[in-house]
C-alpha cells in the first residue's frame, strides 16, 4: 500500500489571514494564489500491517518533533476516512525548496502527504475533497491541488464541508512570473498561526481587512481572465499591504518585515517608475515575492539582486497540481 506525489508550493495573491476554526483550520476569509513551478515536495507514503506507529523522515532526516507531530495528526484523518485507523505508514518526504528560499514548505508538504497517503490507503478522491481534506494539514495547502491560480473557498458551514480550493486558471494560461527575494534573518519568527491568531483577536483593523476582501477576489479573477498584469499587481501588491496593515494594529503590535524587506519594497515601486511593471506580496516572513513578466526578467533579477539586503533571488514560472509518481 504505497504511493508517491508531488506537489508545488504557491503563493497567495489574496491571502488567507485568520481562522474562524482553527482546529478545522476554516478561514475568515477566502484566498486565491498562483502555484510556482520551482519549488515542490514529493511525498512516498508507505502503509505497513507491521508497523506500530508512523515514521517521517524530512529530506532524509528522521523527524520526531512538531512536524512528525503535525504528519501523524494528518495521517489520522486518513486512516479514519478510509476506515483503517490501526494502520501505520513510512512517510518519506524531500522538499526541493532551496535551501532558506524563506518560503514555506507546507503549502507544499501537506498538498503531498495528502495525495501520496489517500492514494496508498486505496481512497479515491475528487481534485475538491482532496483539497478540502488537504487543508486540514495546513490552510494554504488546499490550494496546492491545483495547478495556476486556484481559490480556497472559505465556506460557511460548521463542519468544513464547503471550505476547499477550486481552481481558477491553469498552468498553460498566461506565462507571468515570479521572484523569491531572499533576505538574510536572525529575526525571531512569529509563525502564521500564531500571527492571525494574535491578529484575529486584537486589531481593531481586521475588520477592514475582511470587508475588503470580496472586492479584491472579484477584481482579480477578473484581471487574470483577461491577463491584465497591471491590475493583478496592483490588486496583489495593496491586499498583501493591507493584511500587514492588522499586524501593526495588533496588541502586542508586530511586523514581519525587516530593513531589506521595505528597501524590496521601495525597489519594486521605483521600477514600475521606470517602466519595468512589477508588483510585490509578503506572506508571514521578512522575504518578498515580486511578480513581473517574461519580457522583463533579466532587468527584474539584476535590480532585485543589487538591493543591499538581498542574499538569493529565485526565479519561478506558474507551476502544476498535484502529480502522482
Ligand atoms: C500569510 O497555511 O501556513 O502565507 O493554516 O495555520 O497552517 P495554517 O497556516 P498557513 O498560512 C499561510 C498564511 C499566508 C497567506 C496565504 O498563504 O494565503
């Protein structure tokens, strides 16, 4: 009973910022992203009759910690829905992020395991009840399912049964481009659970955040349908503004961004000046993510690497969904 899949990470133009239930992990919000060709994790998950607990081991590395913790949870609402629950699996995963990319590697971890482990356990799911499934890992991972922009529909019911990713545009549609600008850190990280939930619960801003929100979903879909670049940048580049706008207003207030995070920043809007259109998003880290066309590529890394700060830029086109090996 094994099964191996891959799955790229994405990032999401209208982010996901808040839970309404965090053990389901249902959102306040709905999101939309563009998965990335270069960065992905491939999962082989083997059930064993023999084994008495699960093994993980990350890029070749045993892991016992909160990870293995966070696989095993996932792993039980697996064997449950297949009606299997004494049966244990060998997990082996490889991330091929490169290393300290800054980007999270769950989106993509989690879009994997749940592929490679429904698959091994003899489930046969729907592209919508592996996402929903999926986001049960980690939120962002149900839109990994997909290939191109996908959106995680928050959903209104209790249980989670209407909260999963739909997709919106495949791979093949529309060649835009994206940029992993990494930034050497030694801030202590506040990880995306704990931000939303401070956020959440604190800042009085969150309320304009989630009003904001349909405008923005609609606007987009639009703006990708008729792949106007301009109008995805610049719908892209003000929600992630306004999603770190409810940090600051949190209590205690915090901010994922670094010097170098706001010196990107001011790059990328002095090179829209000069006729380069590019656009930035932010996720839970000090790294940015700069999105700009074929055409523009060689002038759009060679400014990015320039910017004191900057330790990597990593290139990525729109990538696929979930593959099975
Ligand atoms: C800022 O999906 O990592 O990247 O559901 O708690 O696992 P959990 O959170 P996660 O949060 C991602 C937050 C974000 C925005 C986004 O990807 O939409």
């Amino acid at each position: 009973m094994k099964a191996t899949a891959k799955a790229h990470t994405n990032i999401a133009l209208i982010k996901y910022w808040g839970k309404r239930n965090e053990q389901l992990i249902l959102p306040t919000n709905s999101s939309l992203s563009l998965t990335l060709d270069g960065f992905y994790t491939t999962t082989t998950v083997d059930f064993q009759e023999n084994l008495t607990e699960d093994m993980f081991t990350l890029n070749d590395t045993p892991e016992t910690g909160e990870i293995f913790r966070r696989v095993t949870t996932f792993l039980d609402l697996v064997r449950r829905l297949a009606g299997k629950e004494q049966l244990y699996a060998n997990v082996k995963s490889m991330n091929q992020v490169p290393t300290a990319a800054g980007l999270a590697s769950s989106a993509s971890g989690f879009a994997a395991l749940a592929a490679a482990s429904t698959k091994a356990i003899g489930l046969e799911l729907t592209d919508a009840e592996l996402s929903r499934l999926t986001r049960q890992g980690s939120g962002s991972s149900s839109r990994s399912i997909y290939g191109g922009f996908a959106q995680w529909e928050m959903g209104k019911e209790e249980d989670g049964s209407d909260s999963y990713a739909i997709p919106i545009a495949p791979q093949e549609h529309w060649d835009i481009r994206m940029a992993a600008v990494v930034l050497s850190s030694k801030m202590k990280k506040i990880s995306s659970r704990e931000g939303m939930r401070r956020t959440v619960e604190t800042s009085p801003f969150y309320d304009g955040w989630l009003q904001s929100i349909p405008a923005d979903l609609d606007g987009i879909k639009k703006a990708i349908q008729a792949k106007d670049f301009t109008r995805v940048g610049e719908i892209a580049e003000a929600n992630c503004l306004k999603m770190h706008a409810t940090s600051l207003g949190a209590k205690p207030p915090f901010t994922y961004w670094l010097d170098a995070t706001v010196r990107v920043m001011h790059q990328v809007q002095e090179m829209r000046e000069q006729g380069i259109p590019a656009y930035f998003t932010i996720d839970a880290g000090p790294n940015v993510k700069v999105l700009y066309l074929p055409e523009h590529e060689k002038a759009v890394e060679k400014i990015l690497r320039e910017i004191p700060g900057v330790t990597d830029v990593i290139l990525s086109k729109p990538g696929p969904g979930v593959t099975y090996l």
